[in-house]
C-alpha cells in the first residue's frame, strides 16, 4: 500500500510536465503572430522561450517586442526586469532606466522568501520548469513525510504504531536550499551587473578571492 502511493506520487511527477506541454500548445491555437504585430521567426522565439500568451500580448501592447525583451536589456542596466518592464510601460527609455538602476546593497527578500516556498522566484521570473522541479520536489517530499510512514507492533500491543520517515526531510531541505540559492545568484548577479566583478579563481595554492577592475 505505501510503495504503490509512492510511485504515484513519482508517476505525477513524471506527467505533470507532460500536461502542462499540452495546455501550452492549446493556448496557441488559433493564433496568428501577424494579428499581434509580430513576425513568424518572434513567433518562434516566444514558443521557445516558453513565454505564455498572456505575457507576450501584454508586452507588445506597450511596444516591447519579443526579440528585445529576450535580450534581457535589464540586465545591462543593473536593474530588475520587472522594474525594467514597469519603465517601459510607463513611456520610460533604456536611457532613462538606466539612470534608474541602484547599485546599492539592498536587503533581498527574495532568497528567503525562495526558501520557504521552493520555486517561488523562478515562476516569479518565468522559469516554469526549474519551478516546476523545485516545487515537485519539495511537494513529493512533504507527501512522503505524510503519507509514508513506518508501522511497527509493540510487544502485547494489538495496534500498529506510525511513525514518521525523517530522511524525506533530506530532498525537501535540498528543494528549499536549490530555490534559495536560485533566487539568490538571480537577483544578484543575473541582475546586479557589480557582483560580477567578484570571482572566485581555483589556484595551486587554494581558492583566493579575486577583484577585477572593469574599466
């Protein structure tokens, strides 16, 4: 009984991004890339990016095509995209956003948040599939902790004790970790064009921090 719910767990798992393929390509149909002002090869770009419809109609509608929003102008900017794209909805130029940037060090929200709810900050930036692997695997992980239990008889004991299995809690702290670190190299050095100057260089001697100026 428990090794079948285990496997259909694993099984769900399995389909799960097998259905939300299908759903993908029924959103598309009917549509016609000339109606939304796009060419066929954007067309392309955007179902191989795994922009939904929704997203892609919403961003034309301010003028932002798929070929410049695929090239990630905010991380040249150092700034977030959804700050990039809120500046572009309000008229702002790249010029202007840049001006915008902070470079400061600020508090960051999102690796905690990431940790408590795996895959929070890769659907937030359209990742659907880390997401989706981050989030399954903690959901597997917790149905596991539930459901996946030990039973053992005590001596003159008629009823079977329940006890919980802890090593499902191995994949679940891994899931929140992943998410967590995810959101953090993200934020920092996806979108935070400074935190690229620090690297760390494997040498003979050990690994040594490294400052590079970039004139």
């Amino acid at each position: 009984m428990k090794n079948n719910l285990f496997l259909s767990l694993l099984l769900a798992l399995f389909i799960l991004p097998s259905l939300l393929l299908a759903d993908y390509a029924n959103e598309w149909r009917n549509f016609k890339p000339g109606d939304a002002g796009i060419s066929e090869g954007e067309f392309e770009l955007v179902k191989k990016n795994g922009m939904s419809r929704k997203k892609l109609l919403d961003l034309v509608e301010y003028g932002i095509m798929p070929t410049e929003y695929f090239d990630k102008p905010w991380e040249k900017l150092g700034i977030s995209e959804e700050k990039w794209v809120s500046g572009r909805k309000a008229g702002l130029e790249n010029a202007d956003l840049e001006h915008t940037g902070s470079r400061s060090a600020q508090f960051n929200t999102a690796p905690l948040i990431s940790f408590f709810l795996p895959g929070f900050y890769a659907y937030r930036s359209d990742r659907l599939y880390h997401g989706l692997s981050m989030s399954g695997l903690a959901t597997l992980s917790l149905a596991g902790l539930i459901f996946h239990q030990n039973e053992s008889k005590p001596d003159n004991s008629q009823e079977a004790k329940k006890s919980t299995n802890f090593y499902y809690l191995i994949p679940l702290l891994g899931s929140m970790l992943w998410s967590s670190a995810d959101a953090w190299y993200y934020t920092q050095h996806r979108f935070n064009p400074d935190a690229n100057r620090f690297t760390l260089l494997p040498l003979p001697q050990g690994v040594v921090l490294s400052y590079t100026l970039k004139f």
